[in-house]
C-alpha cells in the first residue's frame, strides 16, 4: 500500500487558516469554537500536526465559520482530485499565499484595459526595486 505524504497539502491549508485569521482579527481557538469543534482541535491544526486529511465534515464546518466557499477550502487542502492548488487559480510551480492567489484572481477580473494598466504600474514599481536594491 502506497503511503500519501499530505504535509504540503496540511502546510497550506493551515498557511491560509492563519492568513485568514491574522486578516480577519480572530483566533483559531476562536474559529473552531464557531465551527462547533473543539480546542484541541484548533491546537493540532494550529500547530500543523495533522496527520491524515480532516474529515469532510469538519472541512465544511470550518469553510462555513469563515465565509469561504467548501469547495475552495478543499482544494487548497488538496482533498478534491485534479484541484489542488490550482483551484486558487494560482500558477501551478509556486505555492502562493492566499493573499498573492487572491490579488491574481482580481486582476483577472478587471477589464483587459485595465489589466494592461495595473502590469505596467507593477512591473515598472517591481523594476525600479530591483535596480535600487541592485538586483538585475
């Protein structure tokens, strides 16, 4: 039987709980108590010594505390086949933050004008950075 290394997958969703957590002003203690699930619990997650994957259930009651789609919450998790990662619509070499994954997917919502507008201000932002720090 073939063993399945979940850390990377727990690493991120545990990496966007606390994301969510620090933006949102709460505690995790906090969020399980409102998703109906206990301190203990909130303190494995915390500290990101899940073992296995978290039962569906649970998933669904900590999406819901937060206001974040289920399904969203499971792809980040890495519990629905073929989303991962992806389903942030991040790029598929990089582990984004939920915030970078975020600003893409609004810049991926703004009219191509606009678009064209926000990568030239970034970029020149970024290349004027770089030079100063000395980075080429």
């Amino acid at each position: 039987m073939e063993t399945i290394d979940i850390r990377a997958d727990m690493a991120r969703l545990r990496n966007f709980i606390q994301e969510w957590l620090d933006t949102n002003n709460q505690t995790w203690s906090g969020l399980f108590t409102k998703a109906g699930h206990n301190n203990g619990s909130s303190t494995i997650w915390s500290k990101g010594r899940l073992k296995s994957y978290p039962r569906v259930k649970t998933m669904y009651d900590i999406a819901d505390a937060m206001g974040v789609s289920r399904h969203q919450l499971m792809a980040i998790a890495g519990m629905i086949p073929d989303a991962g990662p992806e389903a942030t619509k991040t790029e598929k070499g990089f582990d984004l933050s939920p915030r970078e994954a975020s600003l893409i997917d609004s810049f991926r919502v703004l009219a191509e004008d606009h678009q064209s507008i926000v990568y030239n201000q970034v970029t020149s932002m970024a290349e004027s950075t770089r030079s100063l720090q000395g980075v080429e």
